[in-house]
C-alpha cells in the first residue's frame, strides 16, 4: 500500500454488512473483525472502533449476531461474536440489494 493512500470512507449502511460477513467465517472478536476487513481490503477499508463496537451491540439487540466470552490468542479476556441464522438471512437479502447498487453505480462511473 502506498504512503499517501487514504483509506476510503465506508458508505452508510455498509458497516453491518461487512461485519456479518466477516462473521460467516465464524466467531470472531471485534478486533479481529475489523483486522480481517482490512487486510481483506489491502487496506482500503478500516473500521473506527467506535463504529466497529456500537455496530456489534446493534446488530447483537437485533438479534442478528450472538456474542460470547472467551480468552483471544493472546490469553486476554474477548468478546467472541456469532451471526445467527437470522443474521444469515437479513446478510443474504442485503448482499443482493448492495449488489445491484453497486453494479447500477459502476454503469454511470463506466465509458459513455
């Protein structure tokens, strides 16, 4: 990644979206969601923590993700987050609508 590569602001809406995903992998605690969106991202997209955290507990009182405690690699006291199958759902519907905007985006980005 360059040095003077900005990494570029996530859109409304898409924070959720990125955290379930990640989360199809399996558990995981917040900081390794946000490490694994980014690394997936070469580092186009990070998340703030306070994004991060109060989209956990959002997604979790809407019942979309379950969280759980437990030690990290590092023998430290985490936070472990879930999707449940409802999060699997709502993921899915989601996914499609994002991609149908994205691609409509990139039509009016696209050649004349």
């Amino acid at each position: 990644m360059a040095a003077d590569r900005r990494t570029s602001k996530l859109m409304q809406g898409t924070v959720d979206l990125l955290i379930l995903k990640t989360l199809t992998r399996g558990p995981q605690h917040g900081y390794g969601v946000s490490v694994w969106i980014r690394e997936r991202t070469d580092g186009e997209l990070a998340l703030e923590d306070a994004a991060l955290y109060q989209a956990l507990h959002r997604l979790e009182s809407r019942g979309l993700l379950v969280s759980e405690w437990g030690a990290s690699d590092n023998n430290r006291r985490a936070k472990y987050y879930e999707i449940t199958r409802k999060g699997r759902h709502w993921l899915a519907e989601e996914s499609s609508t994002w991609q149908r905007y994205a691609r409509a985006v990139s039509s009016v980005l696209g050649p004349a």
